[in-house]
C-alpha cells in the first residue's frame, strides 16, 4: 500500500515535471529569439547584469562605481549583493542561458515548495495529492518578476520550513532552506515582508498561550540574519551612505479615498503584475462560492484556517491600494522612509495566500459536497491551463523578441560609425530605453535605476527642462519619481519604444544642448526624426536600420 502511494505520488511528479519543462521550452530552444518580458526586464535587469560583470565591479567594495553609466555616478551598490546567484549567472553564461536557468530554477522551487507546503501542513491526505500536484504546477506556470527570483515564488517552501519548526521539527533541511533562499531572493521584493508577517504570526501564537516557541522565533532571526548578510550592500547605503539620492523625491501618497477604494477591488480581483497569481478566472469564484458556503453553514471554527486566510487575503489588497492613499502625508512629510521604502509590498505575499485557500476550497468542497467530487480535480486542472497560457512567449507575443530588442548587429554599426572608443565619449536615447545603448557598451547619460545620486538628477534635469515645463505628466513623472531618468520630450509623452516603422517626428524639440556637452554628451540616439535638429543644435550623422532589429536609429552629434 505505502509502495502504491510512493509510485503514484512520483508518476505524479514526474508528469508536473515534464509540464514544467514543456512551459519552459521556448526559452531552451529559441533562445535570443524567444519573446519574454520588456518592463523591468529588458529595459533594465538584464541589461545591468551585463554591465556590472563588463564592469569587473561584481565583487567590488561599497565606494565603487560603474564607469559606463551615468558618469560614474552610479554606485555598485545600486546593482545588489554579489552574493546572490543570479548576478554570477548572468556573468558565466550569454544573457539568454543565464535567463532560461534562472527561469527554471524558480518553478522548480516553487513546485516543489509549494507542494510541501500543502502535502505537510494543509491537505495531508492520500487522496488529495493529486490535487496537491495539480496546485502546485500552476502556482509554478504564475508569472513573477524575473529578477525577483524566488522572492515570492520560494515563499511556500520558506512557509513550509518554518511551519515545521514552529511544530518542534529539527530537521537540518528546515535551516538549509532557510540559508539557501537568500542567496535567490531578495529581502526589500518579498521576504522582508514574509518574515515581518511571520513574526506576527509568532505574536498571535504567544497571545493564544502557545508559549515562547524560541526555535520558531530563533529561525525567523537566522533567516533575517542570513539576508542581512547576503544584503551587505543595502544595509550599508542605509546605515552609512548619507549622500540624498533619487528615491529621497519620491512621492506616493496621491490617491483620493474613493480611488483607493477602486484599487482594493481591481488588486482583489485582478492582483498586480509584479505578484501575478492569475486567480480571476478559476481560484476567485471557487474562493467566494466555499465562502458563501462557511457563512451559511456556520462553519467558521471548522474553517477558521481558510477563514483567516480569505480576509488576510482581502487585507493585503486594501493595504496595497491606501498606501497610495493622500491621507497618509502628513505622516510622510514626518517620517522620510515611509516614501522611499515600499510598504505596499506586503501585497506580495498573496501568490502564496491565493493557491494556499484554492488548495483549502477544494478540500471542503470535496468535504461539504460529496456529489461533485469528481468535479473537483477538474478545477484544480483548469487551474494549470489558464496559467499555462501566461507563458511569456505567448504573453509577450507582440513585443519584440530579445535579439531585436537589444539590437547588437545594428549597434554594432554605430559604434564602427563613430569609430571611437566609447569610454570617451557619452550618449543619450530619445524614444528607446538607455539600457539598448547600456547593454552594447555605450556609455550612458541617461539611466533606469531608483537608487542614484539627487544632485546628477538636478544636473541631467537641466537638459530636458524646457520640454518638461510643456507637459505636466513628464514633469510629475521625472520630479516626483526620477527612476527613469531619460530625455523625455513633450511631444513622446512617458513612451520610450517607437518601432521602425512609427510615424512620429520631433518638430518642436527644445533641449538644452549646452547642459549635455557640459555632461559629456557627443551623441544622441533617437528612435524618430527630429525635424528642428538644427536649432537644438545637433546634426544627423546618419540613419541605422537591420534586420535583425525592430529600430530605426537616427544618429546625432550635438555641435
């Protein structure tokens, strides 16, 4: 009997398996002309981690710089801790190896992590494993945020390392969990988070008569430990870096009470994009129909788990929503970190919340209603095909695939162009995000990042001054965030991805030239033309165009 369970339970696994690498093919196969995520990915991400390992700043010391952007203004520090795999990918492997592994790295965690999580702690039962599977493979299809790593898709196996040491486990796999999880995740995109809830989880249990519980509350201080090490570069710029950078100007408390109200649904309902767990469909109505089903039965002790999870769920989307909300100024204008540390990622923590109560719905509906039991594996199934057709090659079908994105054959022409070293001499884009320019080794004055020097923000901002007294939108944009920090034009609004074949055209540009030669500035690359060129004075060199690329680059030289 034990062996039939132990056979079933690995054909099971092996089916999810080999799911998982069906997902994860287009990757493998297509490589550079895979499509995959342009948003903090391609415009950045990817981009950095080719610059920092050309750098030879990987392992560099807390005062280091990266030379190629933003005149050396910019601290290694803004790029993470060298202690963190992915960086070290991304250095020994081309940028779509390194991004495939990364990629399979994180299902497979979050497969198994959440499986554990629910075969130990939630549905124990033989008879609910293949549920267990089923949960567990769409919970690994979700789409997360690339270089986020297992920051929210490895919180299911954290859950299930602590929750066995909460019940008095000493297993020496609970702490290598707990000591590998940092070097692939980050503390500030989930688990700060994480460990903050369970610390309050150990509170509730103190306040319930549970007792002190110390290895509970032991491990949560060694898994922050473990990251407070592994994050050596962050604490150090928040202990003792004391010069003002560009998240010092950034302001989030600007939503009205009846917006915020708006956004508690859409997030309940739809979630966020940097914490998909692509629940609407299936896990939502599912949710809601045990819910009714507890209420009119009066089964809230029973289900007190699935009840304190349902509102917890809840509470996360209306903490997300108000913490944009106006109200919270006055407390902003007195306490500087409140707006520059993101507190409204507590919401990250609802991918593990979602498919923990899908799990739970499916077990008492299987309980409650016997008649439709059979019924139940099909919604867990459907689960894994409506996830499935998030895959980022079907996702991101429409946008340009990673060989044209980052273009190397055509800017590799300009770089021949001009025919010198590009330490000497800086660029700026107008229309494409800086990181193409970034990832082929121009040096840049323009930049995505959230963590760089205030006084280069006031510096670069005389540059495009006049075009942001235009348009309100752009001014707000640059002044009260700054993270991009590009040459936005009035007539381009917030879009940096004009195609080759856009028809738009600059006619009343108005840069200040002069502000961009005293930075270094010699070339602009610019996705349209620019019709009144010459009273920016600046002279078309040239037009770029490949096959291989979806932009036509209009080459500039600022007389």
């Amino acid at each position: 009997m034990l062996f039939q369970k132990y056979k079933r339970e690995r054909m099971l696994i092996i089916f999810a398996l080999l799911a998982i690498a069906m997902f994860l093919s287009p990757l493998f196969i297509l490589g550079e002309n895979a499509h995959i995520r342009v948003h903090d990915n391609l415009d950045s991400n990817l981009s950095w981690y080719k610059v920092l390992a050309e750098s030879g700043q990987i392992a560099g010391s807390t005062h280091a710089v990266i030379p190629q952007i933003i005149n050396g203004h910019l601290s290694r520090n803004a790029f993470g801790t060298e202690f963190s795999l992915i960086v070290w990918l991304y250095a020994m492997f081309p940028t779509m190896v390194a991004y495939a592994i990364s990629q399979s790295i994180t299902r497979i965690v979050a497969f198994f992590g959440m499986y554990l999580v629910l075969k130990k702690h939630f549905l124990q039962k033989e008879e609910w494993m293949a549920i267990n599977v089923c949960i567990a493979l769409a919970f690994s299809f979700t789409p997360f945020w690339p270089s986020g790593m297992l920051s929210t898709l490895g919180m299911p196996l954290a859950l299930w390392a602590f929750l066995n040491i909460r019940k008095g486990e000493r297993s020496w796999q609970n702490y290598l969990v707990l000591t590998l999880l940092p070097l692939y995740s980050s503390i500030v995109l989930g688990f700060f988070f994480f460990l903050t809830a369970l610390g309050v989880f150990w509170l509730i249990d103190l306040a319930r008569g549970k007792g002190w519980n110390w290895r509970f509350l032991s491990s949560i201080a060694y898994m922050t430990a473990v990251y407070l090490v592994v994050e050596y570069r962050l604490v150090y710029s928040f202990l003792f870096d004391n010069e003002a950078n560009s998240r010092d100007e950034y302001f989030h408390a600007r939503l009205s009470v009846w917006r915020s109200l708006k956004l508690t649904f859409k997030n309940f309902i739809f979630g966020h994009h940097h914490a998909a767990s692509i629940h609407t469909l299936v896990i939502l109505p599912v949710m809601l129909i045990v819910f009714y089903m507890i209420f009119s039965k009066r089964l809230w002790r029973k289900e007190k788990v699935f009840v304190f999870l349902f509102f917890l769920n809840f509470a996360l989307s209306v903490w997300y929503a108000f913490w944009f909300y106006e109200g919270w100024l006055p407390l902003t204008e007195r306490f500087h970190f409140l707006d520059t540390f993101n507190f409204a990622r507590y919401h990250f923590l609802r991918p593990l919340v979602i498919y923990v109560l899908f799990a739970l719905s499916l077990k008492i509906l299987w309980e409650q209603t016997p008649s439709i039991r059979k019924a139940i594996p099909i919604l867990a199934l459907a689960q894994v095909i409506v996830v499935s057709f998030f895959n980022e090659e079907i996702l991101f079908q429409n946008k340009p695939t990673v060989k044209q994105f980052y273009a190397e054959e055509q800017f590799n022409d300009i770089k021949g162009y001009i025919g010198k070293n590009q330490e000497e001499y800086r660029v700026a884009s107008i229309g494409i995000h800086p990181a193409i320019a970034q990832y082929n080794g121009f040096y840049t004055l323009d930049t995505y990042n959230n963590f760089y020097p205030l006084k280069y923000k006031y510096e670069f901002r005389r540059i495009i001054e006049n075009e942001l007294a235009k348009n309100k939108t752009i001014q707000t944009y640059f002044d009260e965030w700054g993270g991009r920090c590009y040459i936005f034009t009035d007539e381009l609004g917030k879009h940096y991805m004009f195609k080759k074949n856009t028809k738009r055209r600059l006619k009343n540009l108005e840069l200040n030239i002069e502000a961009f030669k005293d930075m270094g500035g010699k070339f602009i690359f610019s996705a349209v033309p620019i019709d009144n060129a010459s009273l920016n004075h600046l002279q078309l060199e040239n037009v770029f165009e490949s096959k291989s690329s979806i932009w036509k680059i209009y080459l500039y030289k600022a007389l």
